[in-house]
C-alpha cells in the first residue's frame, strides 16, 4: 500500500513538472524504506527512467518537445554528468547544498511573482 | 551554446546527485525565458540520456532494488500519466506557480535535511569528545 502511495505522488509530480521526482524518490527510499544513500540513489533513477519516457511521449504529442533545445541540453549534460560524478566526495556536500537552498527559494519566488 | 553550457551546469548537479533537472528548467526559464512547458519539455530528452548512462554504472555495481523499483515504478507510471495530461491541459502561468511552490517545499525540505546533519555532526563530535575526556 505504502510502494502505491509513494508511486503514484511521485509520479503526477514526475508527469507535471518532468521533473522533482529524484528529490523527492531519494529521501523517501533512504527514510521511509531505509535504504543507503548510493541504492537509493540508483533506484530512483531506474524508477524514473520510465515515468519520464512516458512524460516525454506525452509532452510530444502536446508539441511540447523542443528537440533542437532538448538534445544540445542533453549534450551539455551527459559531459556534466561525468564532471559531476569525478568531483563527487571531493567537495563539501554541505556548502553545496546551501548554495542550492538559496537557489531554489529565488527560484521558487521568482517563478510565483512573475 | 548557451543550451549546451546550460545542460552542463545541470548535468554537474545532477552527477552531485542534487536534481539537475530542476536546475536546468530553472535556467532555461529565467535566464533564456523559455516557456515552462517547452523548458520541462528539454528536460525530459535531457534525462533520457544522461540517466541512461548512470543506470549501467548502478546495475553493474548492483545498486539497484529491483523489488522495491518495480512496484514503485508501475504506481509512478499511472501517475505520471495524471500529471503529464493535467500539466498538458494547465495554463502556463498557473502551471509555472505550482513549479514554484514545489521548489519551495523542496527548499523547505533541503533546510530540514541540512539541520539534521548539522545536529547528527554535532552529536558525534560530542560523543568523541566525552569519550577523549573518559579516557584522561
């Protein structure tokens, strides 16, 4: 009951946003299902893998795909991916989070007021 | 360009593993205003890609929980299929609003998870200290 709770929140917040679902799957596996940080991490993202094919063919029918801007994202962010996976453990994970909080709170303000 | 320096910002975050796809909507909406469902758009075929390649690393390390990822992801697929069809239908403007209250829960839950490492450092350090002191 719970695995059907967290799939379908998880997944109308995957499908509205095509995004969130990862920051939301990762704290619910290691604190609700008690799994280490790397296989929680892991399994999200083979959760997700399908959720977001499947927000993809439906964002494309809804000629939402904007394939020109989508893959040079994408090309950006497979060689990112790889720096980001070499630097992981070699910065503070903590300075980086604060970073990231204040993003979001100007980020998320910016995105009601506008 | 700009997309590629955009994508690999986004990808930087995510290989940190703290969601690069909400990054990369965020800077393509505020610092080339695109459009909210075209930005979430870009960030679908982002995804595909870039988590393809971590999944083998964490199959061949065997990180996966397949009895846990399975049930989840079949519930996640019927939702998805909600939440794509309701954001499809949603006007942009009501759409990027709920965006931005959900970067504000996850903000709210960031500064939680942050305390909690801050109190559990804290806890840990004083544990050495007291035992440093027994031992004297």
């Amino acid at each position: 009951m719970k695995k059907v709770l967290i799939g379908i929140i998880v997944g109308i917040i995957s499908g509205m946003f095509a995004a969130g679902g990862g920051l939301l799957l990762v704290p619910v596996y290691t604190y609700i299902l008690k799994l280490d940080e790397k296989d929680a991490r892991a399994t999200s993202l083979f959760c997700i893998l399908p959720m977001v094919i499947l927000t993809a063919i439906i964002y494309a029918h809804n000629n939402f795909i904007d394939w020109n801007l989508g893959i040079k994202c994408a090309l950006g962010g497979i060689i990112g991916g790889f720096l980001g996976g070499k630097l992981l453990n070699k910065i503070s994970n903590k300075y980086l989070q604060i970073i990231f909080i204040i993003f979001l709170i100007y980020a998320g303000i910016n995105m009601i007021t506008r | 360009m700009k997309e590629i320096i955009i994508g690999l910002i986004a990808g930087v975050i995510g290989g940190l593993g703290m969601g690069g796809g909400t990054i990369l909507i965020l800077l393509l909406s505020i610092f080339m205003g695109i459009e909210q469902h075209i930005a979430q758009g870009a960030n679908v075929i982002f995804f595909i890609p870039t988590s393809i390649a971590a999944i083998c690393v964490f199959l061949k390390n065997k990180n996966i929980k397949f009895k846990i990822a399975i049930p989840i992801c079949i519930w996640g697929l019927v939702g998805t299929g909600i939440g794509a069809v309701v954001s499809s239908k949603l006007n942009v403007n009501i759409l990027r609003k709920c965006f931005g209250v959900f970067l504000l829960i996850i903000a709210i839950y960031q500064i939680y998870s942050l305390y909690k490492t801050y109190r559990k450092e804290k806890n840990r350090n004083n544990t050495i200290k007291y035992k440093k002191g027994g031992n004297i």
